[in-house]
C-alpha cells in the first residue's frame, strides 16, 4: 500500500476543522488523519465517499477504503462481490438501489 505523508501543517488545519464536524464518518477520517503523522491507508476517490453518502450508506466508507475501491473498481463490481463486501441485507439493498441508478447513467 502506498504511504502518503501529511504535513503537520494541514494535519492541524484537517484537526480545527473536525471541532465543526456533524457528518461522523468524515469525522472519524480527520481523526484518523489528525492522529498520524503518516497515513498506511489508500484513500477512496473523494467521489466514492460522495456517492456511498448521497445513497444512504456512508458508513461503508472504511470497507471500501479496505479493499481499495475506487470509481473505477466501483464500476467493475458485481453482485457476488457487493455481497461479499455488504453482508448485512438492508444496506446491501441501499447500495444496490443507487449503484444501479449510478451505473445507467454511466452507461
């Protein structure tokens, strides 16, 4: 996994901005981001994390973020994959719903 290293400078800037934080996913990452120095994590396209939001499932940030999906793996899932990675039903049925919306448009 590649390292990315974060400037003490914008780690402090990301550690002001969580006082203000409501959506607690991105605040669970500026905590992560202000409590390292260096981050061991492969980051999801900003527009992974805007689309999982805008379809109810923001909490599946970290999963995706785990197994390094990106739009562009987004768009390659499957089925048997998306349950593999969403075992519980009803959220899985969430994601199901907007990435099928995600992908007509695409296509």
């Amino acid at each position: 996994m590649p390292s990315h290293s974060v400037p003490n400078k914008a780690r402090d800037a990301l550690c002001r901005r969580l006082a203000g934080v409501k959506n607690k996913s991105k605040a669970v990452r500026i905590m992560y981001l202000c409590s390292t120095s260096r981050m061991e994590a492969v980051m999801v396209d900003k527009s992974v994390g805007e689309l999982l939001e805008s379809w109810g499932v923001g909490h599946l940030l970290n999963v995706f973020e785990e197994n390094q999906i990106d739009k562009a793996a987004l768009e390659l899932l499957d089925e048997a994959s998306i349950q593999e990675l969403i075992p519980k039903i009803g959220t899985r049925l969430k994601f199901l719903r907007g990435w099928r919306s995600e992908l007509r448009r695409i296509i």
